[in-house]
C-alpha cells in the first residue's frame, strides 16, 4: 500500500465541555493543526497517539490500522511508531541526558538493538540536536531549549513514522526556535517522516505550513494549502498591521 | 524488658514488614492506577472514561479499616478465624502444622492486617504523585506497565516506599492489641516490648517499666525524625534541581 495516506483518521469523542468530531487524511510531509487554545488539538493528537481512547473512530497510519474502535482494534501507544513532542517536555527526571534519549531503544523499534548499537544511536541523535555536551546531565539542570533538544532526540531516537508536534517551541525566543526547527528540518531531510505540528500562532502557521488543518470547537472547518484556506486570517493580519492586501 | 523480648519484637517487626512490602507495592499501584481512571486490563487501559467504581472504593476502605477498628476487634476475630473453632483455622493449622492462634506466625498475620494501611497509604500517595505526563511518555516510547513501573514509578516514589517501610516496622513494634489478643503472652515467641511494659507495670517494677518505654520512645522517634529529616532534605534537594 504505497499510495496509502500517511494518515487517515475518523474521531468522534466527548471530554467535558468539549465534543471532538474529525475527519482527515495526511498527505503533505509537513501539516499544520491550526486553531485556538482549548479547540481540542491537544486532545486530538493525544488520540493519535493512542494516550486517549474515543468514543468512535478509526486511525490508520500508512494504512495500517492503529485503532478501530469498532472493530476493537487498539495499537498500545508505544507500538504505534509515532513520536510525539510536548509543549512542556516530560523527560524523565531521575535519568540523566543519555539515559531519557536511550529509553525508547529498550523497547518497541529498538527491541533487540544491543547495548553498543543502542549507544551509537543516542550519539548520533545527541549530535544531531547539538546536545552532546549535555549527555550526563540531569533534566533538572537544563534549561527550556536544551530540554527540547533532548526530548525532540529522545521522540525520534526509535525512528518513529509520524512526528506528532504539540506547541513544542512555543515558550522559546525566535533564534532559539528557530535553531532548533533548524536541526528538526536536518533530521528530516531525506526521511520520509510526515510531521502534524500544532500551533495557534498565525505567522507560524503560514511560514511552515505546505498544508494546513484548520480547526476550531472540537471539529475541522477547512484543509489545504497554507495560503488558501487561512487567506482570511491573513488578510485581518495584515489590515490590522496597516498593510493594504 | 529482657533481649528476648526485644529480638521478639524486631524479629516480628522485620517478618512483617518485608511481607507487607510484597502486598503493599501492586495493591497500591493498582489503587493509584484506578484512581487516575487507568486501571483497565493491560493495554485496554489508556484514557478510560469514568470514576474508579465501587470495587475500588470498596477494597481503599478495607484497607483503611485497621486506622479505625479497636485493635482488640481486629484480635478477637483472628484469635476466632486462625483458631481451631473454624473450618479456615483448622485448614490453616493443617497447612502450617500447628495452631496460629497463640503463635508467632498467627502474630505475623495479625501484625500485616494490623499495619497494612501505614504501608499502602504512603505508596499510594508516593505512586499518584508521579505525573501523569511522564507514564504518558514511557508508554509513548514503548514502555509496557511492568517497565514504567520498575524504571519510572518506583525510583520517583523512593521516599514514600522508605516512609512506608518505616511506618509499617515502628507501628508493627508499638503494636499491644492485636498482639495481646492472637499472641498471648508467651516469652520467646509472643512476648513483643510493649506488652512486656505491660507485664513490667503489673508487677510493680517500674524502673524496668522505665527502660523499657525510653528504649521505645527513643526508638520511635529515631525513626521519625528519620522520615521528616529525608522528606525535608529532598524537597530542598528538589528545588534546588
């Protein structure tokens, strides 16, 4: 199935106030999750992710079947090759640098990687995020952006096939940002990993976005290319900013 | 007081602390588990919707039960159950070859019912405070129940298992009650310190009464002071991480 989508998903779910219905399907390498705070994304791709179970719904990644829950289908979380990064990163805070990026290689893809292999794995992907020279360092002593370093290390050490991207950057000053998405865009060069990167900041949306979702009140209200479906947004933006469109 | 009754005492202490250990760490990772809604079957388990149900509540407040209940009650329905006036007792009494009822192992089960709470309590609360977040990204990164547990769960609640574990031995050592009542008094097997304080004052020796009560106030408080002094350096140790 080579034509497949890199992501089809049909979701139904009610959480508190918040009723969620979504349909999609990924095709672009990278998509933006546009919308306000509180519509739901993060719950979205908590269920992605397989950390929430909903009420009704299918999710198929390269058209494989992680859930259905009709048809009682649940992949675990950690069997679902997908790699998700958090606003506030969880790293594990009693295991230093190397031990939180290692620990995705104990188990699932990494499983039967050796010990020297598993090493020169969280190496590479160290280096990669320019974090080598935090290695022994506990989280607690890191600050905001080296922790995103490491967890972004972390997320993609088990060369996951989706990268699920919640607000990661958002408490970060422009140049470190952008240093980072910087070693993000390395990393992907040349892989085929399709990114969904959440965000609520318009000029984010529309500087990375080849393709965005547009979502608000727990449900999808357009997709498409960056341009097309936020030009009304744009176009408030830049009358607000006193440029005539 | 005499060595005898303390090696009693300690030895009863240590036997049932490490048997309330085995019980205490997965009831109180279930407990934990079922109150953050996760307490599904394997893998079913992620993001389940509803409360904790009455099973759960139901087995929280057995395990409470001891806090509340007359240490005699507690006595006097073990002294009934593992006695040869039931058909469990005598089934017990087949299986270990004599009585429980007057003997050091009809002691250590009382003394486990008896402490059980001390220990479950502060493993739930070690267990519930570990964020939620962090058992997400263990699970995300493959890591089945088992494993977040070992890796993640246990080393983060390295303070409540030794509060627990200091809780249940000390309140095992002050415990008169149930050990009265199940035990007896029998010196070299049943006879633990408190109740040899008890005989001490019967007797009118009050100096011996008098060591007896410092040796296990002095006791008491050692292991006490050890909890608070452990939990304060750590916060002091968290903030400064």
């Amino acid at each position: 199935m080579t034509d497949a989508p890199f992501l089809e998903a049909s979701i139904a779910h009610r959480i508190g106030p918040l009723s969620l219905k979504a349909e999609f399907t990924l095709r672009e390498p990278w998509t933006v999750l546009f919308g306000p705070s509180g519509a739901g994304k993060s719950t979205l791709l908590q269920i992605l992710a397989g950390l929430i179970r909903p009420d009704a719904g299918v999710v198929r990644r390269d058209g494989e079947t992680l859930m259905d829950r009709a048809g009682r289908v649940f992949v675990a979380p950690g069997q679902r090759d997908i790699g998700f990064l958090t606003q506030v990163p969880a790293l594990f805070p009693h295991l230093d640098v190397r031990a939180n990026v290692g620990f995705g290689l104990r188990s699932g893809l990494g499983r039967g990687a050796d010990k020297r292999a598993r090493a020169a794995r969280v190496d590479d992907m160290l280096k990669l995020f320019h974090a080598e020279a935090l290695g022994s360092r506990m989280p607690g002593t890191l600050s905001g952006g080296e922790r995103q370093r490491v967890a972004l290390a972390r997320a993609l050490a088990p060369e996951p096939r989706l990268l699920l991207l919640d607000e990661p950057f958002a408490g970060l000053d422009i140049s470190l940002k952008e240093e980072i998405v910087g070693d993000l865009l390395g990393y992907l060069r040349g892989r085929s990993l399709p990114v969904l990167y959440v965000s609520h900041d318009l000029g984010e949306a529309l500087q990375t976005g080849s393709g965005v979702i547009k979502f608000s009140d727990g449900g999808i209200t357009a997709q498409g290319p960056a341009l097309e479906v936020l030009a009304e947004e744009r176009r408030q933006l830049l009358v607000r900013l006193g440029v005539p469109g | 007081m005499n060595v005898q009754d303390l090696l009693v005492t300690l030895r009863l202490a240590t036997v049932t602390t490490v048997t309330l250990m085995v019980l205490a760490l997965p009831l109180a990772r279930w407990i934990a588990l079922v109150r953050l809604g996760r307490g599904g079957r394997g893998r079913a388990g992620y993001g389940l919707k509803g409360g904790p149900g009455i099973f759960a509540s139901v087995v929280e407040a057995l395990v409470a039960l001891p806090l509340v209940l007359p240490p005699t009650v507690l006595g006097f329905y073990l002294l009934v159950f593992l006695g040869p006036r039931t058909a469990p007792g005598r089934f017990l009494a087949a299986f270990v070859g004599h009585p429980l009822a007057f003997s050091f192992s009809g002691l250590v089960v009382g003394s486990v019912i008896y402490s059980f709470p001390f220990a479950v309590q502060p493993l739930v609360a070690g267990f519930s405070s570990v964020d939620t977040e962090l058992l997400d990204a263990a699970a995300l990164l493959g890591a089945g129940r088992w494993r977040t547990f070992v890796e993640v769960v246990l080393p983060l609640s390295k303070r409540s298992i030794l509060t627990a574990a200091v809780l249940a031995f000390t309140h095992t050592v002050g415990e008169f009650g149930v050990v009265l009542m199940i035990g007896g008094d029998f010196p070299g097997r049943t006879r633990t310190l408190s109740i040899s304080i008890y005989d001490e004052v019967q007797n009118f020796a009050y100096a011996d009464a008098s060591r007896t009560g410092l040796l296990l106030l002095g006791f008491s408080f050692t292991a006490l002071l050890l909890i608070y002094w452990r939990s304060a350096k750590g916060a002091v140790d968290e903030r400064a991480g």
